[in-house]
C-alpha cells in the first residue's frame, strides 16, 4: 500500500492539512489486516492541473511500474488529478499493470471495469473547480489592476527593494548597475558586449546569478518601471491546464500607471533606449556568401558598421583587414562587392579606415563652426517641422467623446430586459458606436505616437547641437561612439568624396585624402 496526498498551497492551515493527511494515511493503512505500508508520497504547494512539477507523484508512478505498490489510496479525484484527462490516462496505465487506485471520498476502486465513468463524471468537476479558481483568480488580478496596484517582485527585479513603509524604494548600488547598462547602451555598445562586461566584472544578475545573458539586458532596458511607471497585464494565462503564459497584444485591457515609484532612469533616457532598441531591430537584412539566413545582427564594436553605406548600391560596407608584406592595413569595403565581385556593384571603392575617419571628422569639424545663426535657422526649421504636422491636438475632445459613447452603450445595455434581448443583436446604435469609439480610439493612439515621435527627436538634436557647439574651439579625435550619437549615415560616392549626414537631416559632402 502507498498514499498519496497533496495540498494545493503553502498556507499554514494548508500545511496542517497536508501533516493530518500523512498521519490519517499511516494510522489507516497500519491499522488494515493485510495491507503493508511501503510509502507514503506528498506534494505540497503544487497544483493539481499538471504532473510537471508534482515530484513525489511521478516518483510514486515509477515505484508502481516497478511493482513495488499494488494499490493507492488518496483521499480523492480532486487530490490526486484536476485534469480529467490525465486523471483517466494514468489510472488506465496502472489498471494495465494492475495497480489499483482507491478514491476514499467517492468509494471507488480504479481497478474495477465501471470506474473510468464514474471517474470521468469526478474528474469533470475537479476540473471545473480548478477553472472557477483559476478565473476567480484572474479576474481579482484585473481588478487590483485597473485600481492601479503595482506588484513587484524584488528578488528577481534589480535596482528596488522594499522599503520599510511597503512601497518600492532604490537600492543605490543596483540602481548604478541599471544606469550603466542604460549609459553603456546608449553609447553604442551592443547587448552582448554589456552583459560580457557585467559577467566579467562580477555583477549579479537580477536572479543572483555569475552570467549575465543579452536577453536580460534587453529587458532591463525596455521595462517602463525603470522610469518610475509600471505598465499592467503584458502577459496573462490562456487556462488552467496548459497554464501557459501568453503575451497580451491587446486580447485583454493592459493599464499604465504613472509615476507608482521612484525613477531610476528618466523620461528622456529612457525614450532614447526605446528608440535605439526599435533602430537596432529593424536593421537592413544584408545576404552574405556563407550565412544561412540575411544578416542584419547589430556591430557594437565600430560606428562606421552600423552608418557607412556604398552609393552605388546603397549596400554596407564591412570593416576589413588586409596583409601586404606583412603590414596590416584596415580598410572598409561593400560587402555586395566583396562577396559578389562587380555583379551587382560595378565601381564601390575600397576605403582605407584613416582617411575615411579624418574625412568625417573634417565634416563634423565644418558643421560645428558654422556661424551660429545658420545652426539656429536649422534647429528652428526641424522644431518648425516637428509640430507643424501635428495640427491642434484634440485628445481632451476625443476622451471625453469615447466616454460618452461608453456611457451610451452601458444606457442601452440597461434598457435591455427579457422581453427585448432579442432586439440588441440587431440594433443599429451599437454597430455606430462602436465603430467611432475605434476610430477614436485610433487617433487618440496616433496623438501619442506623434508627441513621443516628437519628443524623441527633440531629444536627440539637442545632443546633436550640445556636442557640436562643444566641439568649436575645442576639435576632437575620431570617437564611435560620438559618431554614432550625431550621424545617420556616411554614404561613398566616389574613392575621394563621401557625403556625410547628421541625424537632424543636414547633409556635407567632404573630400577623402589619400
């Protein structure tokens, strides 16, 4: 004899339960003429919908096939399988090797030919419990949500703790670790290298861990609650069986509560990281001889992978390393003519890495000692660009408009009764009201895109004219990562000319001295 038992939490009264579980089963089964106590098999705060994780269960299925176990007692249906189908597949197996399962609650024996009915009948309401549980359990998630209640969870959340009123406060020497990664980042330096970095460096993971990995990184770096916000329902559970977790694209209402805790990372930072992360994403895919698949990986090492393109082709070029004599030479060239030969590009130079970074310093040189009133019409000409296009900003009208059609379809609903249910399905109103909330809707959505569009670019032009107007009277070397911070591209138009293109549009075209 062997029982099985199993509490579905780690409350304490839960607990007591699942200590009186063991000690009825060791009293009962010690007490019967003839049955022979061999185990007694517990699992505790798991659940009953999955065998995955119930350890002590499955251990008890191997003791069973090894013939060890003749028959189980648990106490019933529901303790011992939520899930119908698994609840009919595993005492069908051990009918097979006959081993016998005794539900105590419903008096039934697996082992006898009628039981799978009546275990099917059982199994059905175990499940439909777990269901109800599991929506109950949902809905009070949505609930606590739409309220605005921020759960996190500190052990695996770096940069907070939980201060001594309950609310999230900064822990200093995590919160260091966060602004590194978004400064690292922001400087050009790709997911891999910083998470190499902080491995090397001996900085734990937010789970405590020795190795740091580039998908870590990259969710420090998009979580809004670094910012102090926390955005609720991103994913959720599609049931209780399969329990796995889906990602909410809008299936179900997500809510964004501002300003729930102290900010690590500001607004502007953290808009930027936004907008570097979606660039790098939607790098130009190039093909390549050798690669499998179209190569668009992003190159944290120099600037010029990531800007430099061939004018005839609109290819990029790759950094390469020559040996003649055995002297090292870098140069840069089209990776269509480098793999391809003059196929598709006939006349993409080879440029020698110096010369090319003198050329574009020489540009940048140029812009940042243009009379200061050229630079100022530029900056006033893009702000007048930005907001031009925007039109008066009419979402105040539009919230309020979708609150009234909100309260006109919940006045519809009341009206409803019986007598006239039939009648909603085919009322002309609710079709025309809910086609204008979307649309609504829509343009509300297109608002916020264009104000952080703008806010985004504003941002990175006042970079752009902070370096530049510091670089006057004070010239710099060649950097990647101030190049990256106020280029959009240097395109090659000839083997001495490149036209060079800062992110605010302005273009300047230089001569590459060989």
């Amino acid at each position: 004899m062997a029982a099985y038992c199993r509490v579905s939490t780690k409350q304490d009264e839960q607990l007591n339960s699942y200590e009186n579980q063991v000690n009825h089963y060791t009293d009962r089964i010690n007490r019967e003429a003839g049955w022979k106590l061999v185990g007694i098999y517990a699992d505790k705060g798991i659940t009953g919908t999955s065998m995955k994780k119930r350890d002590e269960f499955k251990k008890l299925i191997r003791q069973c096939k090894r013939g060890k176990v003749d028959m189980i007692i648990v106490k019933s249906i529901s303790r011992f399988a939520r899930n119908t189908l698994e609840c009919i597949l595993i005492t069908r197996k051990l009918r097979d090797i006959n081993v016998d399962v005794y539900f105590e609650e419903q008096n039934l024996h697996s082992i006898e030919p009628s039981s799978e009915f009546y275990i099917a009948i059982y199994g059905s309401i175990a499940q439909s419990e777990s269901e109800n549980i599991s929506h109950n359990v949902a809905w009070g998630k949505a609930q606590s949500a739409k309220e605005g209640n921020v759960f996190i969870a500190y052990k695996s959340f770096l940069g907070y703790r939980k201060g001594a009123d309950g609310k999230p406060e900064i822990d200093p020497e995590q919160a260091q670790t966060v602004r590194l990664i978004y400064n690292e980042f922001l400087a050009g330096k790709s997911l891999q290298q910083i998470a190499s970095n902080l491995t090397e460096t001996g900085v734990p993971t937010p789970m405590g861990k020795t190795v740091w990995q580039p998908g870590v990184v990259q969710s420090i770096l998009s979580n809004e609650k670094y910012k102090g916000d926390a955005l609720l329902g991103k994913t959720y559970i599609k049931d209780c069986i399969s329990k796995k977790v889906i990602v909410n694209a809008g299936e179900r209402t997500r809510y964004y509560v501002e300003n729930n805790h102290p900010a690590i990372i500001d607004d502007e930072t953290f808009a930027l990281a936004q907008e570097e992360l979606a660039r790098r994403a939607s790098k130009r895919k190039v093909k390549q001889i050798g690669s499998t698949t179209e190569q668009g990986k992003y190159c944290g090492k120099y600037a010029l992978t990531e800007l430099l393109v061939c004018g005839e082709c609109g290819t990029p070029y790759r950094r390469c390393t020559w040996t003649v004599n055995g002297k090292k030479r870098i140069v840069w060239r089209c990776i269509s003519r480098l793999d391809f030969g003059k196929k598709y590009c006939h006349q993409s130079p080879t440029m020698d890495e110096k010369p090319l970074q003198d050329a574009i310093m020489q540009a940048v040189m140029k812009v940042a000692q243009t009379n200061p009133h050229v630079l100022q019409t530029l900056k006033m000409h893009i702000q007048m660009g930005l907001g031009g296009e925007a039109g008066e900003d009419e979402s105040m009208d539009i919230q309020i408009r979708i609150a009234q059609i909100d309260k006109k379809f919940k006045d519809i609903l009341n009206s409803v009764t019986a007598e006239n249910q039939q009648s909603l399905l085919t009322d002309p109103r609710i079709g025309e009201l809910m086609s204008e909330k979307r649309i609504l809707e829509n343009r509300l959505a297109e608002y916020a895109a264009a104000e952080q569009k703008r806010a985004d670019t504003e941002s990175r032009l006042a970079n752009l004219y902070t370096i530049l107007e510091g670089m006057k009277n004070h010239p710099m070397e060649y950097d990647d990562r101030m190049i990256r911070k106020i280029l959009r591209c240097v395109v090659v138009q000839t083997k001495q000319r490149i036209k060079v293109i800062f992110i605010d549009g302005l273009e300047m075209e230089v001569e590459v001295e060989q």
